[in-house]
C-alpha cells in the first residue's frame, strides 16, 4: 500500500512536470513568435529607412547634376564669347599692322 502511495505520489508529480513543461514549452513558442515578428518589423522599418535615405542621396545627386551641367553650359557660353572676342582683336591687330605697313611703304616710296 505505501508503494502505491508512492507510486500515486510520483505518478502525480510526473504530471505536474509535464504540464509545466508543455506551459514552459508554448511560453518559449511564443516568446520566439514574438521575437521574430519584432525582428521582421525591425528589418522592415530599417530596409525603409534605408530606402528613404537613398531617395534623399539621389535627389540630391540629381540636383549636383544639374548644377554641373548648368556652370558647364555657361562655362561653355563664355569660352565661346571669349573666342570670339580674341578673333576680333587678331583680326584688327592683323589689319592695323597691314595699315602701318603700308603707310610705311608710302613713306618711303
């Protein structure tokens, strides 16, 4: 009869631990649910802070861009204006020193 007790006694807390296994079991369970969830939402929101990070560098790399290519147009505006303008001091350069030539020749002719 005490075996049996005993045994009923064992059988009883065998019991208890397999329901606080199965408690502790389900309490990981969703304790890993939620840490994978919360993992899935912080990777979300990083990839999308990211993303907007990189729209923000690329806006900006677009306006570089355009400014670039604006100083290049004027840049380009001017060294066309300045050529130009050299051309037109040559070629009067040219005619004034034919004119001093020629007034030379007649001077001495």
């Amino acid at each position: 009869v005490l075996e049996r007790s005993h045994w009923e006694t064992l059988k009883a807390e065998a019991s208890g631990l397999s329901e606080r296994v199965t408690k502790l079991t389900e309490t990981n369970a969703d304790a890993i649910k939620r840490l994978a969830n919360d993992t899935r939402l912080d990777t979300s929101l990083e990839r999308n802070r990211i993303n907007e990070q990189l729209k923000a560098v690329e806006a900006e790399v677009r306006d570089v861009r355009a400014l670039i290519k604006q100083e290049v147009t004027n840049l380009s505006s001017a060294q066309a204006e300045l050529k130009v303008e050299m051309l037109k001091y040559a070629v009067g350069m040219v005619f004034s020193a034919a004119a001093l030539s020629l007034a030379a020749l007649r001077l001495f002719f």
